[in-house]
C-alpha cells in the first residue's frame, strides 16, 4: 500500500517508542511532490518535518511499519487500532 495513502488514513503516528497526532499531513497523493511536507509534527520539543521524498524512502517492515533512516520506526494508526 502506498505510505502516503496510509499518512492520509491515519490519526496518530508512532515514531519509535512514540505517538503524536500530526499537525499538518499532507491531503493529496496523487499530485504530490518529493519536496512537499508531507508530515508536520512535534516531537519530544522538536519539530518533525518529513518531505514525500523522505517517506517514499521509507522501508516497509513485515509488521506494517516502516523504517525510515535518520528517524527510525514508523507506523501509521487509527484511533481504532490503538484500544
């Protein structure tokens, strides 16, 4: 499945051993381009800016996760699949 339909599909993102609600994510994935923000959020008192670009770099995992070099883990999540 396309990362950025998932981006697009989640409320939370697990970012290693952390869950954020994103600020921003980017609508579109159909007209995106590898230098657009795709995600917007804060992070332990820092910012996380990821670009299209960097999460179509991401490598999926067999979990459903992705592994994304210089951040780490990630995952995309529903408020469902957190209860």
């Amino acid at each position: 499945m396309n990362i950025l339909h998932l981006l697009n599909e989640s409320e939370y993102v697990q970012v290693n051993n952390h869950f954020v609600k994103p600020d921003y994510h980017s609508p579109c994935e159909e007209f995106a381009d590898d230098d657009d923000v795709a995600l917007e959020a804060r992070l332990d008192g820092r910012d996380l800016i990821l670009t299209v670009g960097d999460l179509e770099g991401a490598q999926p995992l067999a979990d459903g996760g992705y592994w994304l070099e210089g951040v780490g883990y990630l995952r995309f999540l529903s408020r469902g699949s957190l209860h």
